[in-house]
C-alpha cells in the first residue's frame, strides 16, 4: 500500500507570514495538530505544531501582558527543515520514519517539493487495522514454528483443507534465533478445531491457549 492511498489531500496549510494566532485558531477549528507552511508556489518551507504553538503561548497568568507575541509570524517557530514523505513511498516505510524520527505527521510532497497532502500516525495506526483484519469479526492464531523455508505454507495448508479463510499473517521473529512466530487473522469465532490440527502436526500455538489442547 502506497501512502497516497491513505494521506490526506489538500491539507490546511498557511504561509510563513501568518501569525502565531490564526495558526492556533485553524488548529483548534480544523482539530488538527499540524499544519504545513507553504511559500506562494505551495512549495514546504515549515511545519508547525499544536505544542509549537502552545510552547509559545503566554501563560494564562501573563495573557495580558504578552498577547503581542501571538502577533509574530509562524516563521518564528515553525520546524525547518521538514521530514517528509513521498506519493509513492510504501506506508511501512513511512511508518519507519515516524517511528525513528519520534513524529506524528509527515507532509507529502512530490520531486518539486510542492506540498501535495499530509500523512499523520492516525491514518498509519487506521491502515494498520485494516490490514491485519482486526476491526472484523475473526479469531487470532499465534504458532510457533522453525526459522526455515516453508513453514508458513505448511500452517496455511491446514486453513485450506478446513476452508478456512485467512485474512491476514503476520511473522515475527522468537527471541532465539532458530524460531519465528506467525500469527494469522481467521474467519472463524471458534478456533478449537484448527488449533488441534496444528498441533496434532508437532507445531506449537502460543494462542489462543486452550485447555485440552495446548496441555
């Protein structure tokens, strides 16, 4: 899946020039938490976030008294450069970015920096949902096997024969090396039969753990 799949189009942006104050009005009316800042060409130059904005709000015992710096162009406080992501980048790869950079929104822009819309950790955290099936009606299976080629047909092989739908898998790595774990999403509410098929193969499920089964 591509991140233009799920980003934002057309997001709320501002130029550098405007204040500190509009900027914080369009984040509380919009409920958004970033808004991208473009030059007159809607090329990015900046960012700003809801915590820059309120780091540079007065306290609400000195309102009075610095209500001329909510006057100040964004420019004061806005992030530049800006971590970005592309179209076309794979959502797990902009996931990676998010994560390893500690933040919550990327702005998409193409070759010529044009910003073309916004991807926040919402829409990665809702795509995620959806791919590992968790928002439908289904059961979780979690097997270990051994880190050699093969296993996950061999699992997927006992789904087919009990016409079992599979909605997603997942594989992780053990905490040793020579084992994995894969975990797959079925269209089943009752997943007893399957976990002794599994099992009855020499295979060990971590869950759901049934008593009679896992014992």
């Amino acid at each position: 899946m591509l991140v233009e799949e799920i980003m934002q189009f057309d997001p709320i942006h501002i130029s550098d020039g405007t204040t500190i104050e509009t900027a914080m009005d369009f984040i509380h009316q919009h409920k958004i938490r970033h808004i991208p800042v473009v030059d007159s060409n809607c090329v990015l130059i900046g960012i700003v976030s809801d915590r820059d904005i309120r780091d540079a709000s007065p306290s609400i015992f000195d309102v009075n008294e610095f209500k001329e710096d909510m006057k100040r162009p964004v420019s004061t406080i806005m992030k530049y450069p800006v971590i970005t992501a592309h179209p076309l980048d794979f959502i797990e790869e902009a996931a990676v970015i998010l994560y390893e950079n500690d933040i919550s929104a990327l702005p998409v822009v193409e070759d010529d920096d044009k910003l073309k819309g916004i991807l926040t950790e919402t829409e990665v955290l809702h795509t995620l949902v959806r791919l590992t099936g968790a928002h439908q009606p289904s059961s979780r299976i979690e097997v270990k096997v051994s880190n050699v080629p093969g296993q996950l047909a061999a699992i997927s092989s006992i789904f087919k024969e009990a016409q079992v739908n599979v909605t997603s898998v997942l594989v992780y790595p053990d905490t040793i090396p020579n084992s994995k774990f894969l975990t797959f999403r079925v269209q089943t509410m009752d997943p007893r039969q399957l976990i002794y098929n599994i099992e009855q193969l020499g295979y060990e499920t971590k869950w759901p753990r049934v008593p009679g089964l896992n014992e």
